[in-house]
C-alpha cells in the first residue's frame, strides 16, 4: 500500500519506479488471486472468519447479532498490506516476517470492527460505522502497519546497514502530504461512497468487466453496478471503486522531485492506473470455472504451469549485465520455453528411469519407499508430471541465466536427489502415518525446487566466475606503470587529492580496489608518502599480493573482498577513494552504500565513475569492443553527472563538487598503453600525443570538466 507510493517517490533517486509498481501490483493481485481460490477460502480464511468472530464476541454470552462471512475476514486488505511489504527493497528475511505480522495486525483490527458491530446491532449507529467508518479505520490501521515499519527500518538509514538507505531525505515530505491526503480520503469516503459519480464509475467498471470477460469467450452481462458471470453474480460497490491506495500515489507523485509538467502527468496518470488496478481486482473474482473454480487437475495443473512460465519471464527478464533491449528480451523469453518444453518431453524418460533405478538400489535401506508414479490419492496427477515438469523447468531457468554447463549438471544431480528422497518420503509417511499423497504439495514443490536449485547455481556460476575473471586479471595482466598516459593519470589523481581532499596526514584513507597500486598509477603509494594511514580492498588475490608488494611490511592494510561486502567496519575510515571500481556490476548503488557505511560521520570520498558524455565518445568504442571481445577490463557501465549525483544521493551522500580527469582521447590511451606493454619503440609516437592532452590540461583547465572519468566528491553529513 504505503510501500507503492514510497518508492515512486524514491524513484527520483534511482529510477526504479516501475519496476517496484510492477512488482508490488504483481503481489498484490497475486495474493489476492491467491485468497480467492476455493481451497483457500474453504480451508484458511472460513476458519480465519470463524477465529475472529470468537475473539469479537469474548465477554458476549447472548446469541450473535452479525453473520461473518468470508467477506468480513479481511483478505482484500491482508493482500494489499502484504504485497507492499513484499516488494519493498530489504533483505527477504525481514520482508517475509514484518509481512506476516502484518495479517497478525490486520486479524486483530478485522476482530475488534467484528466486536464494534456486534455490539452496536440493532443501533441507527450499525450502518454507518459498518459500511464507512470502521472499513477506513481498518485500511488506515494497515497503512500506517506499513508506514511505521518503514519509517522504523529508514530512520537510522545513513548510519546502518545498506539495505536501510533507501529512502532519500525528502520522504518527510511525503510522509506529511500523505499523512494530510489519507485524512481528506477518510473523512470524504462517507460522502463520496453516496455520490452520483462513484455510482456511475461502479456501473462502468462492472461494464469493463463484463466487455472483458466476453473476449474470452465467458457470458457476462452488467445491468446497472451488477455483473453477472458464470461464477456468479457481484455487486460492484464503493469499496470496489474507492482505496486508500489513490491518496497515498496522489502524494507520491506530489512530492516526486521532477518537473511540474512531469508531476501534472504523474498526477493524471494515478487515475489510469486505479482504473486498471480495480478491474483487474474485479476480474480475478469473475475469472471462469475452468481457471481458478474447475476440475482439480485443470485448476491446479493450470496454475502450476502459469506459475512455472512466470518464473522463466523473470528469469530472462533479471539481467545482471544491466538493460536489454525488448527484441533481445522476447527472443531469449521464447528461446526458454522452448527449452523448457524440448527439456520436459525429452528428457524427462531418462531422468524418471535414473530416479526409479535409484529407489530400486535402495529398496534394503528404505523398503517402503514408491517405485512408481502412480499413487492412490493423487487424482490429479501431480506426482506422475512432477519429473517431466521439474526437469523442463530447471531447464529453461538454467537457459534464461544462462549458466554453465558444469553448474547445470550440478543443478540437474541436486534435483534427482531431490525426487529420489521425495519417493522415499512419501512412502514412509504413507505407510507409517496412512497419509496419502498432497497434490497441493507436490504442486508447489514442483515449481519451487526447480526455481530454487536455478537460483543458486546461477548465483554460484557467476560467483565464481566474477571471482576468477579478476584474479586473472590480476595475475596476468601487464604492468602499465611508466606509459605517458598513466603518468597523466597519476599526475590527474593527486590533483584531486590536494583540492579536495586537503592535508592527509595522519588520516585513515580506504581505497576500493588495489588495481592501481598493483599494476597502474600507484597513487596509494603516493598518499602514503604524504603521512596517511592507507587501507584497501580487492576482489582479486594477485592484485592484492602484487599491491602488498609496493608498500613496506605492513604499510598497506588490505584484505580481500568485494566492494558490494566489503569486510570492515562502520564508520572505520576518514577518506575513501573510489576510482573506476563501481561501475564493473549493475549493482552500484550497493557498493555506494558499502562506501557510505564504511565511511566515518563528516568524512570525504570521491567516487569515479565513466562519463558517459566524454566529448571522444569512450563509452562508444568500450561497447564496441566488449562486443567483439577486445575489453580487458570486464563489464562496465557508464554514467551522466546527473545519473551519479542522484545514486550517490540516494543512499545519503552530499555531493560537494563534481570535478572530472583524464581529458584524453579513450582510444588514445588504450593504444598509449597497448604500445608501452606490446611494443615499447611505438611510445615515441604516442608519448608526443598524450603530451597535447597534459599541456591542454595544466594551461586550459576549463577542459577538464570534460574528462572521461567522472570524480564526484561528497561527504557523509556528521548528524545522520
């Protein structure tokens, strides 16, 4: 709910506005599909329904007064609530606990409305509390669950953890504007609720609907506000039309930091946006028999082959590389499926024949174990298409992360071990305990293990080969120390220092990565010289021995560690210096947040980034021969000074000065460096070039601020 609106405010600072009201739409509708299925409504929310009716009436000994009905359990707000909370960006440890509290919460407000009503039966108080006051109660009780917790988790934010800075400073503004909007809403409901024109939108709505839902071939009618369907007739209310989800996007978009222009749009697009949302919700409950009331096989075979294909979208979807285009997107979506399908018709023979001979090995050890698919119990089937399933899955998930052979087979042995103990298990407990098979579970498991065992191979295969990557780098590449370019470089780097940095003597200076004291500028041998403590950090164990190698024993503090985790403490450093490390992964605001945390309260840092407006087009020529395999540095991103600014911003850095170096030609330096290592008689030609660039450097200074290496200085504020 709350969450939503939040991080389109957010958004200013990391652009990731629709990407989480995507995913918080996603789990909202999810969860409320989820709610609606009838095993859940039976087995879940009746008794819920019926638990809460208990509470309400504890103290009452006369008959009850209110009939609760599934309707009165909650389930549209618990699914608001706890999709919110789902999709905003912390750890999932913490999601999935304050989510659950979060029914804990919604449960004890449904049970006090319930107590109010019942005790107040029969009144001319009845109507109006019931229908107005206590459902806003209860949609306020919920935002201000999930405001509170986020105000909690990002009120510490620029002094804890990384996951905390995830909220600009601005969101006060938010809070407040929000705050005032929710209290209009919760006074203007009553009268609005009653209104010629929510009673006009609740009939063009059930019209939308029933339009809808004829496309696809279904019967539905809408006379007035009713829509009748094959699953019944509803009634679309107020409630349907009206939510306290529209004031908190309305202040979202209020207090979003753009243009007015952009925020009248934003402003205009909250209507769209609930229009949809709305009947979206209204079509989930009118959805056909055959998709979520039908046949127990159809219904839940359906929704576990939906939930599979979800999963390879997302997977092809989630790049680590960073943004694809939409052709290459729908081309590697279908390439998965196809997979997927080839993978589960194929494949699947083999695998089931490998599992059962398994069974049959160990028949001694466990005698009850299934050696075979076919179950009594399991009318719908699940255990019999679990292998095929499971095995196309894995599949098309390995192909969407496009992970390594030697990983996928690791994947696919983890996955037979998987099945071959389900068998075992399934045969005890059917034997000891007289339980037969749970097709709701087997249906889960077949989608979750898969999506499970892709994840964390694609998680170690890239791990790994990140790691590797740059201990090659480290061990083999050469040195570039001497080149006419890199003693521009270094001459670049201390100039920062000096006029930004001030006297360094006898402070604490972290650099990010040891590249350069290993194989290039040697600038931290420099800061060194001028009476500071130096300290580092790199993901590579040669470059780390190669840039112990440069200092006196003990000089140098560094230990190895990526800079997204780096392995020291808070606050353990007066300096930081980052230069062309956090642009080498998609993940660079969390290595500005390590940078921040690392950082002590007052302290400087200067972080250095490519520019992605270097006047001689570096960025160009880096995509152009990372495409054809001739980029030794890796992946690397690009940025704009506004684009560094505002990440840099994000996690609660102040941004002193946005100076930049290296006013050169990056294909002048590139072939400066490849003639110092490759071939040393060719410097005489690119030694005189690279010499233009220094003289226009010392004697035009205004060309600077066109260099291709952005180098933003900020400062962690001392009060946060």
């Amino acid at each position: 709910m709350s969450a939503a609106a939040i991080r389109i405010h957010a958004a200013a600072s990391d652009g990731s506005a629709p990407r989480f009201l995507i995913v918080a739409g996603a789990w909202m509708l999810g969860l409320f599909a989820f709610l609606r299925a009838p095993w859940v409504e039976s087995q879940i929310l009746t008794p819920l329904a019926g638990f809460q009716e208990v509470v309400a009436r504890l103290g009452l000994d006369r008959p009850p007064r209110v009939l609760v009905t599934l309707d009165c359990a909650g389930a549209d707000v618990m699914a608001l609530c706890a999709g919110a909370l789902l999709a905003f960006p912390v750890a999932w440890s913490r999601r999935l606990v304050v989510a659950s509290l979060s029914l804990v919460w919604i449960l004890l407000l449904n049970s006090l409305r319930i107590g109010v009503l019942e005790r107040v039966a029969g009144t001319v108080a009845f109507d109006p509390l019931h229908l107005y006051v206590l459902p806003i109660l209860i949609q306020l009780g919920a935002a201000g669950y999930v405001f509170g917790w986020i105000w909690w988790w990002t009120r510490g934010s620029t002094h804890a953890s990384p996951e905390r800075a995830s909220l600009p400073a601005t969101s006060s503004r938010f809070f407040v504007v929000a705050a005032v909007l929710l209290a209009f809403y919760a006074l203007a409901t009553p009268t609005l609720a009653g209104s010629a024109f929510v009673a006009g939108a609740a009939s063009a709505l059930a019209a939308a609907a029933a339009f809808c839902l004829n496309l696809i071939g279904q019967g539905a009618t809408a006379t007035g506000d009713l829509l009748s369907t094959p699953q019944g007739s509803f009634l679309v209310t107020a409630e349907c039309v009206l939510t306290p989800l529209m004031p908190v996007a309305l202040a979202g978009a209020l207090t979003w930091r753009t243009s007015a222009s952009m925020r009248a749009l934003l402003v205009l697009s909250t209507i769209p946006l609930f229009v949809s949302l709305n009947l979206a919700r209204l079509l989930l409950l009118a959805l056909p028999v055959w998709l979520l009331g039908g046949p127990l096989f159809a219904a839940h075979g359906l929704r576990q082959a939906v939930a599979g294909g979800v999963c390879i979208v997302a997977a092809c979807l989630w790049r680590h590389e960073g943004t694809q285009s939409a052709g290459r997107a729908i081309r590697r979506v279908l390439q998965s499926v196809l997979v997927a399908l080839a993978a589960g018709l194929l494949a699947a023979p083999l695998l089931v024949r490998g599992v059962l001979a398994l069974v049959t090995l160990i028949l001694p050890a466990a005698p009850h174990a299934l050696t075979d698919l076919s179950v009594p119990g399991d009318e719908q089937g699940a255990l019999a298409v679990l292998p095929a399933f499971q095995i196309g899955l894995l599949a098309g998930l390995l192909f969407a992360r496009r992970v390594g052979f030697r990983w996928s087979l690791a994947a696919l042995a983890a996955l037979m071990a998987f099945e071959l103990a389900l068998l075992i298990c399934l045969g005890e407990i059917g034997v000891h305990r007289g339980v037969e098979a749970p097709a709701l579970l087997l249906r889960a498991l077949a989608v979750v293990v898969p999506l499970a065992l892709a994840l964390t191979a694609s998680a170690l295969a890239r791990s790994r080969s990140y790691e590797r990557f740059w201990h090659d780098v480290g061990e083999q590449f050469p040195d570039l120390g001497g080149a006419a370019s890199t003693d521009f470089y270094r001459a670049n780097e201390i100039r920062l220092f000096k006029e930004h940095l001030g006297d360094l003597a006898g402070r604490r200076v972290f650099k990010t990565d040891l590249w350069d004291e290993a194989r290039n500028t040697r600038i931290l041998q420099w800061v060194r010289g001028q009476g500071a403590m130096v300290f580092g950090a790199d993901i590579s164990a040669p470059t780390l021995r190669l840039a112990r190698d440069g200092f006196e024993k003990d000089a140098l503090l560094a230990a190895q560690g990526d800079v997204r985790r780096l392995p020291f403490g808070d606050a353990s450093f007066d300096l930081v210096y980052s230069m062309g490390t956090i642009e080498h992964f998609a993940d660079s605001r969390g290595a500005a947040a390590e940078i921040r945390r690392v950082l002590k309260p007052g302290g400087s840092a200067i972080v250095g980034v490519p520019n992605r407006r270097d006047p001689f087009l570096r960025p160009l020529l880096v995509s152009v021969l990372s495409a054809v395999g001739l980029y030794d540095y890796g992946y690397e991103r690009s940025f704009t000074r506004r684009q560094i600014r505002v990440l840099l911003e994000s996690v609660g850095f102040e941004v002193v000065s946005e100076p930049a170096i290296l006013f050169i030609p990056g294909w002048l330096r590139m072939l400066d460096l490849w003639c110092h290592c490759r071939c040393r008689p060719l410097t005489r030609v690119t030694a005189p070039l690279v010499s233009v660039f220094v003289w226009l450097d010392r004697h035009v200074p205004a060309v600077r601020h066109y260099g291709y290496l952005l180098a933003t200085v900020v400062r962690r504020p001392s009060s946060r």
